[in-house]
C-alpha cells in the first residue's frame, strides 16, 4: 500500500512538474512571440512611412514631367519656327533665294546670318536653363532691342505676336 502511495505521489509530482515546466516553456513562447510582434508593429511603422515617402517622389517626379513636357512643347514650337524662317515668298510671289540674294548683297545678308547666329546661340544657352536678361523680358514689340528672332517664345516671355 506504502508503494502504492509512493508511486501516486511520484506520479502526481511528475504530472505537477511536467504542467509546471509546460506552463513555462508557454510563457517563454508568449514572450517570444510579443518581441516579434513588436518588430513587425515596427516594420510596419517603417512601411508607411516609405510609402509616404514614395508617394511624394512620385508627385516630385510628376512635376518634373509636366515641366519638361511643358518645355519640349516651346522647344517644338521654336524649331518649327526655326525651319520655316528660310520657307517665305518675297513680294513677286517667288519663293526667296537666300544665294541670289548674298550674291548680290553680301554685307546684308553677312549681317543678318551673323545675328542670327548670335540669337541661335542665345536660344541654345536659354534652352540649357541660362536666366533672361531684363532687356528680353522688357521685349513687346519685334522692333525693341532685345528681341530674338530665332526663339521670340522663349527668348522674349512678354512679346505677344500679332494676330
């Protein structure tokens, strides 16, 4: 009966330790389980702010775009005019004749192909971001120093042309 009792009593002490050290290793495992919890609640903290923050590259980029497109439409609209500058009828009705004429006026046409020139240098350094002088924001009228022939859009902001 002693032996009996013993091994109830070592049984009951077995079961009671093995809840014990179950109840432990639970606790060990919650534990473990929080400090993940607490590294995913703060990747996710991370998360959002990276997608805030892509979010407004995005708009910055957008912004950029719509600048660039806005400038790609002016850099159009002065090539087109740049190519039908030399595509005109002088007054006969005759298409002009850019040789004919520096044959027989040279200085002239040397003149005008010189500021030209000049003016499509100055178009170039405008299209690579160089600021307006004041003389070509002042500009309103074709015959106001200042004026560019070659780029009026973009050299001259203020110069509205005659419709």
């Amino acid at each position: 009966m002693f032996k009996i009792k013993l091994i109830l009593m070592l049984l009951a002490l077995g079961v009671a330790g093995g809840g014990f050290m179950y109840v432990k290793n639970l606790q060990a495992n919650l534990a473990i389980s929080e400090a993940n919890n607490l590294v995913l609640e703060g990747g996710i903290e991370e998360q959002k702010k990276l997608m805030a923050q892509q979010a407004k590259d995005f708009e910055a980029q957008k912004k950029v775009f719509e600048a660039t497109q806005k400038k790609n439409a002016q850099l159009e609209k002065d090539l087109k005019f740049v190519k039908n500058r030399f595509n005109k009828t002088n007054a006969d009705g005759k298409i002009r004749d850019l040789g004919d004429l520096a044959d027989s006026r040279p200085l002239t046409v040397e003149r005008i192909l010189n500021n030209d020139f000049n003016n499509q240098i100055r178009c170039n350094e405008i299209a690579q971001g160089s600021p307006l002088t004041e003389e070509e924001k002042a500009v309103k009228l074709k015959t106001e120093p200042g004026y560019n022939t070659m780029c009026p859009a973009s050299a001259n902001p203020n110069y509205k042309e005659a419709q």
